[in-house]
C-alpha cells in the first residue's frame, strides 16, 4: 500500500497535470476562436473585393455603351449586343413575325 506521502505526491502531480490540460484547452480554444475571427474577416473582405469588382465592370460596361452610343444609334448597338450575345437575326424576324401576326 502507498504511503501518506506518496498519495499526496500523486495528487499533486495528477493536480498539476490537470490545471496544465485546462490552460492548454483554454489557448486552443481562443486560437480556435482567433482563427474563425480572422476566416470570417477573409471571406467579408473577398466579399467586398467582388462587389467591387462587380461594380467597376458595370460601370465599364456602361461606359462601352456609352461610347458605341456616341458612334452609332440605338438599332445598331441593339444589333451588335444580340450578336454579341449570340442571338441570330433568324429568332429575332420569327419574334417580329409572331408580334405582327398577334398584332393583326
């Protein structure tokens, strides 16, 4: 059987060995939480960085059509945009077609 001394021995190092666990527990847990604050900050400043960049092609693009405003009128630019979006002059004479015959 253990001695007295070599109980409180025990009990001290078990003691000791649990006060350091919960100081270790405690630093992970706020490097946990510093790590979240600082992932949370990255993905609202990535967010931010978008929305700008959203904004500046918007607003180069409003420039663009500004500028082909300036050099042809309103039908052409309508043209260059449906072709440039892909749209052939074959759908757009069937969508005429279908407002006139809707119109007589």
């Amino acid at each position: 059987m253990l001695s007295e001394e070599e109980k409180q021995k025990r009990l001290e190092n078990y003691r000791k060995k649990k006060e350091k666990l919960l100081v270790e527990e405690t630093k992970t847990k706020e490097k946990k939480e510093s790590l979240l604050a600082k992932i949370k900050t990255q993905r609202e400043n990535i967010k931010k960085s978008e929305e700008k960049q959203k904004r500046i092609r918007t607003q180069k693009d409003l420039e663009l059509i500004k500028m082909l405003r300036d050099m042809y009128d309103d039908e052409e630019i309508d043209d260059l945009l449906l072709e440039t979006l892909g749209v052939s002059e074959n759908i757009i004479k069937k969508v005429q077609d279908q407002e006139e015959d809707y119109e007589r």
